[in-house]
C-alpha cells in the first residue's frame, strides 16, 4: 500500500529510508520543522496547524501494525522520536551485520547496474542511520570492488586515469551505468544482424527452388514441340524413338502404337 506520494507505507522495515522519504514529504507541505522544537515567535495557533499537518502526514504514511504503536502520540515530534526509539537500531551488532553485508555485496552478470546502485544506497542510508558515515571515496571503491569480473576493464579504466581519494561516488555510478548500456546496444545490433542474416538465407532458399523450377518447366515446354524424324511423331527425337530401339520389326500399327506409346510416357515425364 502507497501514500498519495507514492511511498510503501512504513510496516516496520527499511525505517532509515522512510524516515528521508518522510522529510521529504514534510518538507513538501511546509511541515518539517514539526518534527522539531516549536521554534520561538510563532504563534500558538500557527504552530497547532503545521503540526497537525504532520501528524496527519505520518499517521497516513504508517502501516495499521505500526500505528496502533504510536496512537497516543499528540504531537508530530513524539510520533517520530518513538518509531525512531523502537526501529532505527544504532547498536554495535546493527553496524557490524551492515558491515558485513556492504563489504561482501557482489553484482551478479544478472542483475541491472541501476538495481545494484539502488542496493548500495540503502545499505549506505542504513550504516548512516547506524552513526556509522562512509566517505565519498570509500562508497566509491565499494561501487567498484562489488562489479563482477567482466567490468575489470573498466575497473582498471578508471582507477588508472583517476586518483583513488579524489574518486565520487555519482561520477563512477554514472561511468558504470553508461558501460551497461553501451553493451545492451551492442547485443541489440548483434542480435539484428543475426535476424537479418537468417532472413536473407531464407530468401535465398526461396528463389533458388524457383528458378530451378521455372527451369524444368522451360525445358518440359520446349519438348512437346519436338519431332522424330523417324516416325513422324511430336514429343521426343529419333535417338529416343521407340520404334527405332526395337529395329523396325513391328508393323505400321505396332509403330503407331509404339509412337504413341512413347508420347505418354513423354507427356508422363513432362
């Protein structure tokens, strides 16, 4: 379930990231500074207006589980110093697991590099959330230490041309992001070449069989007009005639007979 800014509801997970996603919101409606101290010179009616803009806000933006932990709550700042209390952990074991989890995370060949970043920033939200910050080099070095084995090219591209300490995070993301599109649109043009290849094969094929058909049909065509000047017959020549290959024993009927004979098969043949 989302809010009307298009956010998961807070059921208990991820609370670093909703609790930026919710400032964010606050901000949007003039409200943030509710989650604050009520500042000085601000009237008692103005304040009880922004703050329950913020309340409605949180109270909008929480899962029912999560809320029925903070219904008491008469203020937008006790409402969220509570869901901080109980689900932004900042114990040594949180930052450890953290750790472990960062320092290990590897991209597999199948996952998007846009997948993989978004992984990386919610683990650097978390440590962060944790008091436990990451430089901007070192978040930038993980980036790079987590790719697998077919951008070491491009690893060795930018830790040569750059220097390591002075490497950001958004520049290398973007370096990354870019190599993984120009190798789709290298499959892409491969796998075109591939189809237009096949296609042409095909097309080949095809005319082919229908010359070597248009061929035979000429060549049949062009025997019916034949005639054997042995018997006088169409539709073969006197080296084929079959009265001829029995030796002229047959008589005028037989021969007929026989050229007519010879005809059929012909016309069979043809």
């Amino acid at each position: 379930m989302t809010t009307r800014y298009g956010i998961e509801r807070f059921n208990g997970k991820n609370f670093s990231l909703w609790k930026l996603k919710m400032k964010a919101i606050l901000r949007n409606d003039n409200c943030l500074e509710a989650i604050e101290e009520k500042p000085e010179g601000i009237t008692y009616k103005k304040w009880k207006e922004i703050d329950n803009n913020a309340i409605a806000n949180l109270h909008l933006a929480l899962a029912d589980a999560v809320l029925s932990s903070i219904a008491e709550k008469t203020t937008a700042k006790e409402i969220l110093d509570t869901l901080t209390s109980l689900y932004e952990v900042k114990s040594l074991h949180t930052r450890i697991f953290l750790k472990r989890k960062l320092y290990t995370l590897r991209m597999s060949e199948s996952t998007s590099v846009t997948d993989h970043i978004n992984n990386l920033n919610t683990l650097f939200a978390q440590l962060s959330a944790a008091d436990f910050n990451i430089i901007e080099n070192k978040c930038a070095e993980l980036l790079l230490q987590s790719l697998p084995d077919s951008y070491d090219q491009l690893v060795i591209n930018i830790t040569n041309y750059n220097v390591v300490d002075l490497l950001h995070f958004e520049d290398v993301a973007g370096a990354v992001l870019e190599e993984e599109s120009r190798r789709k649109n290298k499959e892409d043009m491969v796998e075109s070449a591939r189809q237009i290849e096949a296609l042409v094969m095909t097309r080949g094929r095809s005319t082919e069989r229908g010359s070597s058909g248009s061929q035979s049909h000429d060549r049949c065509q062009s025997k019916k007009y034949l005639k054997c000047y042995h018997c006088g017959k169409r539709g073969h020549v006197k080296k084929d005639c079959w009265h001829l290959k029995n030796g002229g024993k047959n008589s005028e009927a037989s021969t007929s007979q026989g050229c007519m004979a010879n005809t059929s098969e012909d016309k069979d043949i043809l």
